[in-house]
C-alpha cells in the first residue's frame, strides 16, 4: 500500500453541539481516480486507538463524495480509502473543531482481476449495520458484516470492523464462548494480514488478542 499524499489539507466541519469535554467533529471528503473522475462506492476508514469505536466508515456517493460524523477532536487520525479495482490510499490528520477544506484521496487502477463490483446499497447497508454495532447487538452486526463481506469479497477490510465486534462481544461473554469470540476475531484479522501483510493495526491487534486467548487458557 503505497502512501497516501494528500492533495488538500484534512477538513473538519463544526463539532456537534456537546459539552466540551465530550465535542465531536464531523469529516468529509472526496475520492477521485487519477484522472479526476470520481469513484462511487469506494470505503473511507477512519481510526483512531483512542476512539470508541476506534474506527469509522463511510461509503462514496455516485460524485465521490464522503463524510463520517461523530470522530474525536484528536490528532493523528489514520484514514484509509479503498475501492475494488484500485489500490488503497492511507494518510493522517487531526481531527479539529474548525472548518477546513475537504480531504481527497486519488486512487490509481489495480491492473489485477476484480472479484465483481461494490453493491448499490452498500452504504445504507455500512449504516445499518454500524449501528447495530454501536448499539451493542453484537450478533446482528456481524450478521450484518459478514453479508456486506459475501457480497464485497475485494474489500477485505471490513475483517477489521468483523474482528472489533468479536472481542466488543467477547468482552461480554466468559468461558467457551468467549474463548469462541476471541478465536473469530483471531482468524478476522489473519485474513487481513494475508491480503495486507504489512498492515499495522491488524499485526497489533493480532497480538492483543493472540495474548486474551493465551491469559485464558492458564
């Protein structure tokens, strides 16, 4: 995956009307090929280890256009973008409470095969299922996950969001199941590292999980 250089500075719109000590802001951007036409359907990720939840996403519209609400005000955000057919582009930015300009990512052709194409609903069907995520119904969301996975297969990426569930599940649960949960988070993020083995969050939490599993079994 090679670097992202960002064409603009990284914008942020208005934080959400909150106590200061809990402000929110809100992302936007476009993604665009290299000849400048835009790219619908292609996945913005936002992550930040510090966040609950540590990542967000955000699907294109049919002008290339995206926008994540509900981020931290921190500094050094991580945003990857990715579409079938293209490499993926990552860079950082903070996140701030000021009005900026949008953040665009330029992504060039994957001269490779495609597995087929993003579905047209995807991003009410990423909506639906961040939702029952955030609402903690674990099981639904990964139902809801794994039927964006089926029909998606070039956005191996979404094993990240699937393996955020299993241990926000796992953290619920005790004994076999648990042990259970941690095990399919495990083999989520081993599907990422073999489509991206160069992916630090994925080796990271990888390891977390690797060492829940090994604290378990003593």
């Amino acid at each position: 995956m090679r670097r992202l250089q960002l064409v603009v500075a990284a914008a942020f719109i208005a934080s959400l009307a909150a106590p200061a000590s809990a402000q929110t802001g809100r992302i936007q951007g476009v993604v665009r090929d290299v000849n400048g036409d835009p790219i619908k359907g292609a996945i913005v990720r936002a992550i930040h280890p510090d966040a609950i939840p540590r990542e967000f996403t955000s699907a294109t519209d049919e002008r290339g256009r995206w926008a994540i609400i509900g981020l931290r005000l921190a500094p050094n955000w991580r945003f990857i973008a990715e579409a079938p057919g293209y490499f993926s582009e990552e860079g950082t930015g903070p996140v701030r409470s000021q009005m900026g300009l949008p953040l665009t990512f330029t992504l060039r052709r994957d001269p490779g095969p495609i597995p087929g194409a993003l579905v047209k609903d995807i991003q009410g069907q990423l909506t639906i299922a961040n939702s029952l995520r955030d609402q903690g119904r674990h099981d639904e969301a990964i139902a809801a996950y794994r039927a964006i996975q089926s029909q998606n297969a070039k956005l191996t990426a979404v094993n990240l969001v699937l393996a955020d569930v299993y241990r926000e599940k796992a953290g619920h649960e005790s004994g076999a199941a648990r042990r259970t949960s941690l095990e399919k988070a495990l083999a989520a993020y081993e599907v990422v590292l073999k489509d991206d083995a160069g992916n630090e969050r994925a080796k990271q939490e990888l390891a977390a999980v690797a060492a829940a599993l090994k604290d378990q079994t003593r």
